[in-house]
C-alpha cells in the first residue's frame, strides 16, 4: 500500500529525515503494518460484540473507555515507538471505537444511514484542524504531542466510521458479512491503484487505504463469529476474538524482534 513518506515537501521536519524518523512515534508502513491493522480491526469487532454480551453494555463501554485511556497515556508517556505499546493503544481504539458506533445504533437508535454519515464529517474535521495545525497530514512527521493527538484521534474516528460502515453494508444494503468483506477487500486496492497509476498524493491514498481496514477486517471477523443462519461459520465471538489475538500477538512479537518496522 502507498505511503506518505516521498510527499511532503512543505514539512519542515522533512529536511532531518534520519532524526525524524528516530523520533517517530509510529511504525514504518510495510506490509506487516496492513496485516497487523487488519488483524486489529476484526478483533475490536467481535471482543467489543463478546464483551457487551458478557458484562453488559454499560459495563463494557466503561471497561473499553477506561482500556483506551490507559493504553493512550502509556503510548503517548514513551518517547519513540514501541511495537507492543503502539499496536496495545491500536486494539484498544478498535474496541472503543466499535463500541462507540454501536451505542449510537443500538443504544440510541441511530441509523446506520446516519451514523456513517456522522462520522465520516466527524473524521473530515479532525482532518481539516490537524491540517490547519500543522500543515501536514504525514504519518511520518509524528514526533510532537500535538501532532501525536491529532494523529489518534483520526484513528479513532476511522475505526467508528468503518464500523458503522461496515455494518451498513451488511445488514442494511443486504451484502451480509462475507459479500461485504470481499467488496472491501476490493476497495481497499482502489488507492494503491490511484496513487500508483493516477496521481494521487500517498498521503490520500495511506487515509484512504486505512479507512477501509476497518470494515475489510471487521466484515470477516463477524463472518467467521454468526450463526449459520445470518451466513456465518458459527465459530462464535469469543473463539473469533481469541484468534485473532493470537495472531496480533505473534506478528507483534515478530515485529519487535526483528525491527522490520523501523526505518
């Protein structure tokens, strides 16, 4: 997938390369990164789903808030990055923000027709004052705290947008779980293809690309976890989200051993 990292002339921060990215607090956009942030995204869904249906909505909203907080704070307490604290304050976002799309549709009854919409403004504004703030939207020049906050809030408000998104798709326009997994998974490869054949900025096309792992891993991981009788596999949410764990946990462990996301 594109990055952002040829296509930032204007930012400052560009002119010491090596030093930014020692600073960085996020990791180098390989193939790895796509897998990873996939793995995270269908994860969040179903340990969301699971932990609803084992405590309680309430309980776990707050479980998942004060989870995400802590995971925030120790992320943004370090000074470079660190695979297993990063990727923590990932997952962590991935349930928090499942769970704030589902509180909107299932606790107040708000229609996936207008969460979708709700987010994608609430995600444009993040991006229009993190713009405005630094005149950069590089992944690659996260080395200030104030650019790390801006940074974490777009991935918030991407993981609320794809869910709300992904299950749009899904129940409403009736693509089912897998049918809506294999469009995304379609269009995921739609800004790789415009950065590499048309033109578009890296930066655009990293956003773009990143937007949609969130419903590409969710759709999956609901597919995998559903009864037969919504055209799932029946495995269930807490195996689902057992495996994945398993998997995030070992490229992680792979990751900070051999530092092949590290420039």
């Amino acid at each position: 997938m594109a990055t952002d990292q040829h296509l930032n002339d204007r930012d400052p921060s560009r002119a010491v390369p090596t030093v930014r990215r020692a600073m960085s607090k996020v990791p180098e956009v390989t193939v790895w990164f796509w897998i990873i942030k996939v793995l995270t995204t269908g994860m969040g869904e179903t340990a969301s789903d699971f932990l609803a249906h084992l405590l309680g909505p309430v309980l776990a909203v707050g479980l998942g808030g004060i989870g995400l907080v802590a995971a925030l704070v120790l992320q943004m307490s370090v000074r470079r990055y660190v695979a297993w604290i990063y990727w923590t304050a990932v997952v962590m976002v991935s349930v928090f923000g499942t769970m704030a799309a589902d509180v909107l549709h299932v606790g107040l009854g708000v229609p996936y027709l207008v969460s979708a919409p709700f987010f994608l403004l609430a995600l444009g504004a993040v991006f229009a004052l993190w713009y405005a703030s630094e005149r950069t939207l590089s992944i690659h020049s996260i080395h200030t705290r104030r650019r790390e906050a801006f940074y974490w809030a777009t991935v918030l408000a991407t993981f609320a947008l794809g869910t709300a998104a992904g299950d749009l798709t899904a129940i409403p326009l009736g693509l089912g779980y897998l049918g809506s997994g294999v469009m995304f998974a379609v269009v995921i490869a739609v800004p790789a293809l415009a950065h590499w054949r048309f033109g578009l900025s890296a930066i655009a096309a990293f956003w773009s690309a990143y937007i949609v792992t969130r419903p590409l891993g969710a759709s999956f991981a609901d597919w995998m976890a559903v009864p037969s009788a919504r055209g799932g596999l029946a495995l269930g949410l807490g195996p689902v989200t057992l495996y994945w764990t398993i998997a995030i946990l070992a490229l992680v462990g792979y990751l900070a051993a051999t530092r092949r996301d590290i420039a």
